[in-house]
C-alpha cells in the first residue's frame, strides 16, 4: 500500500504472534504483532488491530480457526506465522504443512489483504538438542518461500540472518522471542513491506558476550531440559495443548488504544 497506510492489521498465528516471551499473562502480552502495530499506527493513527492467534496451534488449525474470521475482518494487511508446532511434531509433513500457509496467502491476497509471513532460523543452534529436525526447518522455509512467491506475500527473513540464532533474542524456553526478539521481528516485518522509517538495522549482530565453558554449556542444556523439555513431552504425551481452552486475545479491529476489554464494556453500555 502507498505509503504504508494501511487501515486494518489482523495477526494469524500461534504463540510467537500471541507474543508468549513478551510479557506474559498476568501482565498482558506484548509480541510481535503488537510491536508491528504500533509501527503502522506510528505511521497511521487510524489504524486499527485485530489478533487472532492462539498459542499451541498448528498450520492446520490456524488455517481451519482463523482464516474465516480473518477474512470476515476485511484487513488490508495480514501477517500469516505459523508451523513450528508442526515442526516438533513426529509425524511432520512439510508439504501439508506449507499446503494449509498457501491456502491462507490465497485467501487471504484474494480478498485484497497485503500478506506478510515469515522463515525460521536454524533450530540447531538454538536449542543443540533440536539439530536432528534442521532439515525440517530448511524444507519448510524453501516452500514457505515458493508458496508467498506465487501469492506476491512478502517475506521477512528472518531465518536467513545470523542474528536470529543469537541467545539473547530467545526466553528461557528457546521456543519463544524474548522482548528484544520480538522487537527484531517486528522490525523485519516492516522493512519486508516497506513501512516509512523502517530499515534493516534488524538484521545487525549484539555486542559480543562471553561464551560459555564446555561444562557450562552442558549444564545449561540439562537446566533447559528439566525445566521446559520435560513438561513439554509430558503434555504431548497426554495429548493437551498449552493452548487448551484458549481464545484469541484480541479478536476483534480495535484502535491500537483500545483493550478487548474496553471495547465489551463500551458495547455493553450502549446496549443498556
């Protein structure tokens, strides 16, 4: 869109566009999507924001749960960011699961939306127990890249720069952005669609940090398994979702401003 001024942003998508590992929900959620928000209402105050993901969700629930009430929203831009899940899961199909991505960046280009998704960093080096489903991520990216190329959808890529691997743009879990992760993503988006004032100074590496011993290293990957591993291969097990239950936190296009809260209190008033 000219300029960048866009109207109306629906996110869809799991947890990263929830923005779990951007505050958390005692406090409330920031993400991505709400950063990348509050570009576009930097550039147009008139914006108005809707999110629909739902953490724990994979491609093919996104697409089944999201994509109509997404289109039903009219958005003139979209961020489609989905199928890490799917990633972790034994049975993965990289072609099923790119398959339900380019059915939203149809649906969705169709009916007039500027689409935005994203590419995965290197998993390995993130998480050294994950190295053996690399190649996942690099099948995945390939077709995510083929499929937005057929549906003009912009990709910020984020799984092609160094600094996506880096620590310190990770929460403690490893499967989620930290703030600063967030931040970075954020600013990706808007640079893949041009957004004024928005440059690849994303992209640019943190100061260096100490590197951790050998036997440091191993504790920390013993830490981590304890404390995130385990309990995620406990749920697997008995079939839950951490999504379990779970509603969009944001579902309807509401002023960046304006809380979901608000706005039922708002509606309810002027029913009374």
């Amino acid at each position: 869109m000219p300029n960048g001024e866009y109207l109306r942003y629906v996110a869809l998508g799991d947890s990263q566009t929830e923005g779990l590992g951007d505050g958390d929900d005692a406090v409330g959620l920031r993400g991505f999507a709400d950063r990348l928000a509050e570009h576009l209402a930097a550039v147009n105050s008139g914006l108005r924001y809707a999110n629909l993901a739902v953490r724990g969700r994979v491609a093919g629930q996104v697409r089944a749960e999201q994509l109509g009430p997404a289109l039903a929203l009219g958005p003139d831009l979209a961020t489609v960011v989905t199928g890490v899940n799917d990633l972790l899961r034994p049975r993965f199909d990289a072609a099923e699961v790119a398959g339900h991505l380019e059915e939203m960046f149809a649906a969705l280009t169709a009916a007039g939306a500027h689409v935005v998704t994203l590419t995965f960093p290197d998993v390995g080096k993130i998480v050294p127990l994950a190295r053996p489903i690399r190649s996942r991520v690099f099948d995945l990216n390939t077709r995510i890249r083929a499929a937005a190329a057929r549906h003009g959808v912009a990709v910020a890529e984020t799984g092609r720069q160094a600094v996506a691997t880096d620590p310190r743009l990770w929460s403690a879990d490893r499967l989620h952005a930290s703030p600063l992760g967030h931040e970075r993503i954020a600013a990706a988006v808007a640079h893949a669609i041009h957004l004024p004032g928005s440059d690849d100074a994303w992209t640019l590496p943190l100061p260096p940090q100490r590197v951790p011993t050998g036997w440091q290293a191993a504790g920390a990957e013993l830490r981590w398994a304890a404390a995130f591993l385990g309990p995620w291969l406990g749920r697997r097990l008995r079939g839950q979702s951490s999504g379990d239950g779970r509603a969009a936190k944001r579902p309807q296009l509401l002023p960046l401003s304006a809380t979901p809260d608000s706005a039922a209190d708002t509606g309810q008033r002027e029913s009374s």
